[in-house]
C-alpha cells in the first residue's frame, strides 16, 4: 500500500512540473497518441441558442452543421509531454480510399475562456465551443480533416496558462496524433489559428512544425504591445481565467522582456518559413489591426511569402466575412501563395 502511494505521488508530481514548469518538456513515447474518444455532445437547437450564438450564425448554416451525418466529431484525449489532452476531431465516417489533408486548428482565450471542449453550459457567449464546431465543420464540409487542442491547463492549474509556454508542445503533438489517422495525407498538414491562436501558430511554425501553409484570423503578434493596449484584460496582473503573467512567468519583474520577446513573432519574422495568410479587421476591438500589418511589414522585409486581406468592418473572427474568410483560406490551403486575396 505504502508503495502504492508513493508511486501515485511521484507521478502526480512528475504531472505538476510538467504543466507548471517554465521550460520545455523532454518528449515522451506516447506523445501524440489519442489515448481515448467519444462522440461529441448533440448541438442544441437554433432557437435555444443566445443572442451572442445566433448573432454569431445564420440559421442554414448552423441547422447544417447540427444535423450532418457525413462526419464524426469526437472529443479525444492524447498524450503530450506525458500527459492527458483533451481535444476535437473531425473526421469523415467514410473516407474512401483517398488520403485527406487536415488542418490542425489553434484556439484562442486562456484557461477556461475560448475552450475547444464543451464545458457543459448553455451554447453561446458561456460556451463557444459548438460555435467553433460549426465554424470547423465548414473546412471538413470542404473536404479537410479538422484537429484541435484545448491545452492542457484543466482542473487545479486552469489559471497557470503560460500563453505560449510548454503548451505549445500540446500543438506539435497533434501532427503525430493526426498522420495516425490512415487516411490523412501527411504531406497536406495545414494550420489555422485565432486570436491566441495566432500566436501559438506562429511559435510552431517557429518549432519547426511540419506543414505546408498557416492562415490566421486576428492574431496576436506582438504580446507587450497589445496588454499595454488593452489593460482593462488583467492577463498581466490576473483576471477570472488566469493568474496573470506577472505571476506566472518566473522572475517576471527581471525577465519580462525575455518572455514577451519569445512569444511576438514580429520580432522574429526571419523564422517563418511557410506561406502565412494574414486576416483581420480594421475594426477588430479585442486584438488592434496594427498587430496584423506590423507583422506583414516583418516578413516583407524578410522576403516570407504572405498575404493580407483586412476587413473594412468586422468582428474579431470576422463573422460577417464567413464566407469570403473561408474561401480564402481554402485556396490558400490549395494553393499556398498562388491565389491573392
């Protein structure tokens, strides 16, 4: 028993320093195996849906997306750095026999704000992830196999996101996880990333992660910049979903600079070597269009391939702009550079 008990121990400990640490993880055999699945939760109803959700989606679109039988749509749960990770799958029920390209999708929010996993409250504004399913279900609609990561801050460290820490191994380690899926072309692996995402898209392309295009949709790329922007978001002091970065980063007061420098890809722009599609609204308020064109000028300068579509009026996610928003993306995916926006 007493074995037993200190075995338990270690392993949670192990856990801990895993989602807490600073620095990066070694990597584990099982990373990137989907350890486990199950179906995702039935989509309400339209009318069910709050102001926020139906302002969000026409009603074709959504009934479309809440009544499909082409896909399955799981929330799985692998392995990174050791630990569990929950996470989407889309996939078609009969693929055929050709192989697919997927898009592995990085969410934005922190903690528990922006999850990709339901977390049981009513759709809408409290739970946008089956706004996300029906925004993803249009690029499997196209023909893609869609991927996503929720991070692993859950339970007692939910506040301790590190935005752009040792969570960005929970996105590399969803390439191993996608191409064990038999019909998915590991030579067609996209990504797309909003807002936070962004950012996270951006720093795996700085891995090294190995796709072929990026698109992104209001991406944060400069990090001090955009929280001396906007204050009244407490992600440095702490808010409701996170601790702050004053007392997440270690030795913030001596090191900020460091950790706000790792990860701003305006910074290192000259790492960014595949072809990014940039979207955002001019009149985006949650992320200033100013991130996007800063960033564009960054890999100008540094001769990156890129294109830049800004919106006259939009949302952050450019809700208005669905359609036109997808289809450039599609053709990016199709034809990385090739078509102009």
């Amino acid at each position: 028993m007493r074995k037993t008990a200190i075995g338990s121990s270690l392993i949670l400990l192990v856990q801990l320093l895993a989602l807490t640490s600073a620095w990066p993880v070694a990597a584990q055999e099982s990373d990137g195996k989907i350890l486990s699945s199950k179906p995702w939760p039935v989509l309400p109803g339209y009318e069910s849906l709050d102001d926020f959700g139906r302002g969000y989606f026409p009603r074709p679109v959504y009934e479309e997306a809440r009544t499909q039988k082409e896909f399955d749509v799981l929330e799985i749960t692998y392995s990174s750095d050791g630990l569990p990770v929950r996470g989407m799958l889309i996939k078609p029920k009969s693929p055929g026999p050709r192989k697919w390209p997927a898009i592995i999708f990085n969410r934005g929010g922190n903690g528990e704000l922006g999850r990709i996993t339901d977390n049981g409250m009513p759709c809408g504004l409290a739970n946008t992830s089956c706004l996300d399913l029906v925004d993803l279900y249009q690029f499997a609609k196209a023909g893609f196999v869609i991927i996503a990561s929720d991070y692993r801050y859950q339970g007692a460290t939910v506040k301790r996101d590190q935005w752009g820490g040792v969570e960005v191994d929970d996105v590399l380690n969803l390439v191993p996880a996608v191409k064990s899926l038999d019909f998915v072309d590991p030579g067609r692996l996209y990504m797309l990333g909003l807002s936070r995402g962004g950012a996270m898209t951006y720093l795996a392309i700085k891995r090294g992660i190995p796709i072929q295009a990026a698109a992104v949709i209001g991406a944060v790329t400069d990090v001090k910049a955009w929280v001396d922007a906007r204050p009244e978001m407490g992600l440095v002091n702490g808010n409701q979903y996170i601790d702050g970065f004053a007392h997440i980063w270690p030795d913030y007061e001596h090191r900020a600079a460091e950790y706000y420098g790792a990860r701003s890809a305006v910074f290192w722009a000259d790492q960014i070597n595949v072809p990014v599609l940039i979207l955002h609204s001019r009149t985006d308020r949650l992320v200033p269009v100013t991130q996007a064109l800063r960033m564009a000028e960054a890999l100008q300068q540094n001769g990156k391939v890129y294109a830049v579509r800004i919106y006259e009026r939009d949302g952050h996610s450019l809700p208005k702009n669905r359609d036109d928003r997808d289809r450039l993306i599609i053709d990016w995916f199709n034809g990385p550079g090739q078509s102009s926006p």
